[in-house]
C-alpha cells in the first residue's frame, strides 16, 4: 500500500492519534471515507462517460482492450528478449576477460 509498511502504518496512525485526539480521529476517518467513495464514484462515472462516448463514435472498448494488451505483451516479449541477449553477451564477455588475465596472479 503506498510503499508503507505495517510499522510505518502504525507509528502514522500513533501520530495522527497524538495530533488529532481520540474524539476527532473517528469523525477524521467518516470524513476521509466519504471522500474516497466519492472520488471512486466520479472515476466511475467518468469511465462510463468514456465507454458511452466511444460506443457512439463506433469505436469497440474491448478490441481496444485487446490491442493495448497485445502489444504490451509484444513490448514485454521484446524487453525479455533484449535482456536475454545482454546477459549472454555479458558472460561471454566476463568468460573472455577471464580466460585473458586467468593466469595472472596478484603478487603481494
């Protein structure tokens, strides 16, 4: 969640409750509640403004759908593909600097 951690959570929740007081942070929590559902409501409504939008305009949100997945899964198989071929390169590179100066040994 956020990158926070169950201690950070709490040492947070210690805060705010030192902060706040034990009687506001009960109507602090109602309040924040009531804005998230809200927001979660007005991203709702804007994602049916856009789905209704779209379908007017004789566009199909699910091949839409389909084609954005596509090609990440085609930008994702690609990126593994590069990464793959650096790797090799890298250990075959490593093996060649190791067979180069395997001989030579530290002289103290």
């Amino acid at each position: 969640m956020f990158g926070i951690g169950g201690g950070e959570l709490v040492f947070i929740m210690f805060i705010v409750l030192m902060l706040f007081g034990s009687d506001k942070v009960p109507e602090m929590a109602r309040t924040m509640g009531k804005a998230m559902a809200q927001l979660k409501n007005a991203t709702n409504d804007i994602k049916s403004e856009i789905q209704k939008g779209a379908e007017a305009n004789g566009l199909d949100t699910k091949s839409l759908s389909d084609m954005t997945g596509n090609i990440n899964s085609q930008i994702t198989k690609a990126k593994e593909d590069l990464m793959g071929d650096s790797v090799v390169q890298a250990n075959k590179i490593k093996e060649d600097i190791d067979d180069a100066i395997g001989p030579v040994k530290r002289s103290r």
